[in-house]
C-alpha cells in the first residue's frame, strides 16, 4: 500500500525547514523577474529618496546640498525615463545607445547652450528674443547627441526610435539645468550653510522644478529627434524635414521662458501642448514608404496598365478572346490580389512585412 499521507511533513533530512519555507531566498534568487531591469529600477526608485537625505545630513552645507540636488534631479529623471520608455516602447534603441547619448549630453550640451546663450545675450523680456537667444540655444544643444547617433546608424533606427534618444537627451539636460539653477540660487544668498528660512523658500518655489523641467525638456527634445529620424530614414530629402523639429521645439521652448506667460495659467497651457504634440509623433504609425507614381505604362503586349493602389487590387489588362467577365470577387487580405495566378506581365504585388521588434532593453 502506498503512503498517501500528506507529502510535505517537515521530517528530519527531508524538505525546506520553516525559514526556508517562509523566506524562500534561494526560489527568489533563481526567479529572473527578480534580477530583471524592471525590479532594479523599482528597488532604486526605492532607495534613492532616503540616500540623498543622508547625503544632504542635519546640517546642510554647500557642498552636501550640491551632492544632494544631483541626485534629486536625476532621479526624477530616471522616472520620467521609464514612464516615456513605456509609452514609446523604442525596441531597437539598446542599452548602448542610451548610454551613449546620456554621455554625450552630459559633456556636450550645458556647457555648449551656455556659451550660445552667453554670446546672444540671452533674455526673455520678448517672444522673438525668449525663441532665438534661449530655444534655439538649447534646443541645439540637445539635439547634438541624437546627430551624432543619427550619422551612424542612419536607417538602422525608426523615427520613434530617434524620439525616444532625443528625449532622453532632453531629460539629461532639464536634470543638469536644473540642479545648476537651484545651487545657483542657494550660492547667491551668500552663506556657506543653508538656513531654515533658505530651505522654505527653496521646497515651496523650485522645489517643483526638479519634477518639471526634465520632462518638459524631454519633449521638445524628442520633437527634434523624430523629425531627424524622418531626415535620415529616407522618406523625405532631409532638408525638407530636419529643420522642422528644431523650429518646433524652439518655438515651444521659447514660448515656456517667455515672461508673459512662465508662471501664469498660460504656461500650464503651453507645457500641456508640448506633452500631447510628445505623445502624437511617440504614437503615430510608422512613416509608411514612399509610394509608387501612379503613372501609365505600356506592357509588352501592347495593352495599358496602371499601378495599383494601396488598398486596391491592380485592375485586370483586357484580352481579346477572353471568357466573358466574372462576378468580381472582393478583395481579401493577403499577399495577392488576384484569385488566380496573374499574368507574365503584371508580377504579383509583394507585401514587405513589418521588422520584427524585439523586447525594449529593460525588459531583456
């Protein structure tokens, strides 16, 4: 007779103890969604908070307060990272391209946008002035780090693909203006330490600015990115396109620090225009190919025919001797048009499936 008692009787010698049972360390080391990029991520959103409070300590000094800014910026940063990576999902953008633009940004685009913005004079007092001496600066500047990408890999990568690169630049850049914003205003009330009063001021008025500047950023820069991957993917002649995204970005950028409208209703207006024209060109279908002139030619046999069109089948050429015409058959998805093989001269129309997209990077 065979023991049908319960089998999981915690005898000496055989199966897990309590402990192991409860807190089954070894099954969570052996789970790979517990040492995926998505469970990384959560556990330093965690963590991170509470380090740049240790880093900023009791008693905030200069030095303590810059350390802590960094890492408050960027870690804002990271979140809206993952938050545009979801929406957008960039599958061919690797983990060595975002490493590589993230690099770029961080050498190339503050210290470019404040020279630019130096020799211009940079101000805000006017529309035209707020476009030309700060959009079109930084704008710029953020769009340096996608170029570099766009000149090597070219077609390789979708235009979404390139939205995706230029937004992260512009999350590198919002994270290093801002943290250079705040520590300039906390430099210039001239004291080595932070006081209560300094600290008030600096949660309830640009405290903000660690949440929002980044992602703003991030949107103008990823307009300019896609219209560089519609340059570079060959659907139209570049310089038809390229200048588009830049302008765009330049004009919403310009329109942000415009003292008129920073800081009032208005601003929430246009700062919601930048996010949804963000979300428009994240979500658009691929740019389809350039299609075929719908023009006349003469086949061998001396019989006109046109070119299809999309969604269409090709008109049948007419024979002489042929059988009276049938009841047509509609059209149905598939690679032909035809319910029969077609003739010699008109090749059956071949359907290009779409690349396959493999997992985003965080999700390998």
């Amino acid at each position: 007779m065979t023991n049908s008692g319960i089998p999981h009787v915690n005898q000496a010698g055989a199966g897990p103890g309590l402990f192991h049972t409860l807190v089954p360390v070894k099954a969570w080391m052996r789970t790979p969604a517990l040492v995926s990029w998505p469970a990384i991520m959560f556990v330093a959103l965690v963590t991170v908070p509470p380090i740049g409070l240790v880093i900023l300590g009791p008693h905030p000094t200069m030095g303590s307060f810059s350390d802590a800014s960094w890492l408050f910026a960027f870690y804002f940063a990271v979140a809206w990272l993952l938050l545009i990576g979801a929406i957008v999902r960039p599958a061919l953008v690797t983990r060595e391209l975002l490493f590589v633009v993230v690099g770029l940004a961080l050498a190339i685009e503050i210290p470019l946008a404040v020279a630019l913005e130096s020799a211009l004079h940079a101000t805000n007092a006017n529309l035209l002035s707020s476009i030309i001496t700060i959009g079109l600066p930084e704008e710029l500047a953020k769009a340096i780090p996608v170029v570099v990408i766009a000149a090597f890999f070219r077609r390789r990568l979708s235009p979404v693909d390139y939205l995706f690169l230029g937004a992260v630049s512009g999350l590198v850049f919002g994270a290093s203006e801002v943290e250079r914003y705040i520590t300039g205003v906390v430099q210039s009330t001239g004291s080595g330490d932070i006081t209560n009063g300094d600290a008030g001021i600096l949660i309830l008025a640009y405290v903000w600015r660690f949440i929002t500047d980044p992602i703003s950023h991030a949107c103008w820069a990823g307009l300019t990115g896609y219209f560089i991957g519609l340059a570079v993917s060959g659907t139209h002649q570049w310089y038809r396109v390229c200048w588009a995204g830049l302008a765009l970005a330049m004009f919403l950028h310009g329109l942000n620090d415009w003292n008129a409208i920073n800081g009032n209703g208005a601003w929430i207006v246009v700062v919601a225009v930048s996010g949804i024209l963000f979300l428009a060109y994240a979500k658009a279908p691929a740019h389809p190919a350039r299609p075929a002139h719908h023009s006349t030619s003469t086949s061998l046999a001396g019989v006109t025919s046109h070119a299809p069109r999309h969604g269409a089948p090709p008109p049948q050429p007419y024979r002489q001797h042929q059988n009276p015409p049938q009841t047509p058959v509609p059209a149905t998805h598939g690679p032909a048009w035809h319910p029969s093989p077609p003739p010699a001269n008109h090749p059956p129309a071949v359907t290009v499936p779409p690349s396959p997209r493999k997992k985003p990077w965080w999700e390998e």
